[in-house]
C-alpha cells in the first residue's frame, strides 16, 4: 500500500530507508522509496509463512515498489 504522504529527501538520501515496529501479534513495516513515498506493510509477528516479519516484510514492500 503506497500512502500519499511524501518527504522531501535531499540528493545523498536518495535510497529506500525502513522502519520496524515488531509487536506481539503484527510487526509494522515503513518503507520510505527513493522518490520519498511512504509504503506501509502490516504482518503478522509469527507465522509459518516466513520466518522473520521484518526481513519478509521489506522483500514484499520492495517488491511492490518495481511497479
């Protein structure tokens, strides 16, 4: 999910920059894209589908980013 909010990034921080809220039942990932979109992902802390939110949740946000 891509959010309307934009940030101003200067030239050198044109690059992806996360940020992981890891809870008890979902870990929260922000991805902000070179562009300065944000993207945010919502998953769940523990599942059998992968073994690490945090990690799986920037594969997905990345990947939703090629488009």
């Amino acid at each position: 999910m891509v959010n309307d909010m934009m940030v101003d990034l200067s030239s050198e921080q044109k690059r992806w920059r996360f940020a992981i809220d890891r809870g008890g039942t979902f870990t929260d990932v922000i991805g902000v894209d070179p562009e300065g979109r944000f993207h945010t992902l919502k998953l769940l802390s523990s599942s059998p589908l992968y073994s690490d939110p945090a990690v799986e949740g920037i594969r997905r946000i990345l990947n939703a980013g090629k488009d």
